[in-house]
C-alpha cells in the first residue's frame, strides 16, 4: 500500500524519490532556515533516524524523526521537529509571542522550496485537518500531531 508523503516530507525530497538525502535535507533546511548547515551535520540528523541504514530518510523515518518517536537522540530529535515547524511558522504582528503556522506562512514556505503553487485557501484546508483547537492555525503541538499522521 502507497502512502501519500506529507506536505512536509515531499517538500524535503527534492527529487522526488521517496526518500530524504543529506544533501536534500541540508538545502532545505538552509533555504527555510535562512541557515547554511553543514554537510556534517545534515549527515548527522539523517543518522539518527536512519533506522534501516541505508543512508537515507523514507517518509517512516522521516516522521520519526520529526515527531521524535523512535528515542534515540532525544535533543537532535527535538531540534529537527522545532527548526521545521519554524520553517512553516510566522508569529502574529499582534503577539510575537505566539508562533504558529497559518494557510499564509503554509504557502510562502511551500513557495520557497519550490512545491507546486497552492492557493491560501488549500492551505487553508491542509491546516484544518490538523487544528484541534479551531483557530485556523497550528501551534507546535497540532503540527506534531500532523507529523504522525
């Protein structure tokens, strides 16, 4: 049975394969992030949930290591789930507080790494499905639901 990959994993596997590179993983991670990580380090994130060792991220392992599910490296784990919810969040000019992803950071950010153009009201209806309280938005808590989902 075929999985539909996440918004988020398909917008890490760059080419489309099925699986996260390091090298994918460390462009999208600087293109979102505004942050050149190293090579190093992009190997070391993927390492950590590469529970098959193939060197690659399936979308399994990929969920894992967004949602911190498989425990190893609990602080890498943590990290890598908060630099891609940041990726996808803005803060609301009224409460710079509050970081959340909203239908329009969704789509700028989708925007950014090259994804096929959505409209704010497909956003809209991607973030719906995960918003638990009904604000039309997902804090870091609704976004790790979507992430095992």
């Amino acid at each position: 049975m075929t999985t539909e990959a996440s918004p988020l994993f398909a917008a890490f596997d760059k080419d489309g394969d099925g699986e996260v590179s390091a090298s994918e993983l460390r462009c999208a991670m600087a293109a979102t992030l505004g942050e050149d990580v190293s090579e190093e380090e992009a190997t070391t994130i993927l390492a950590a949930a590469d529970a098959n060792g193939d060197g690659l991220l399936n979308q399994e392992e990929f969920s894992k290591l967004a949602t911190g599910a498989h425990g190893e490296d609990d602080v890498v784990e943590r990290r890598c789930l908060m630099e891609a919810f940041g990726m996808y969040a803005s803060s609301s000019a009224d409460d710079t507080t509050t970081i959340m992803i909203t239908p329009a950071s969704l789509r700028r950010t989708l925007s950014r790494l090259g994804s096929h153009q959505l409209g704010v009201d497909e956003c809209m209806a991607m973030i719906c499905r995960f918003d638990l309280d009904g604000d039309g938005a997902l804090s870091f808590e609704e976004f790790k639901v979507m992430m095992v989902a």
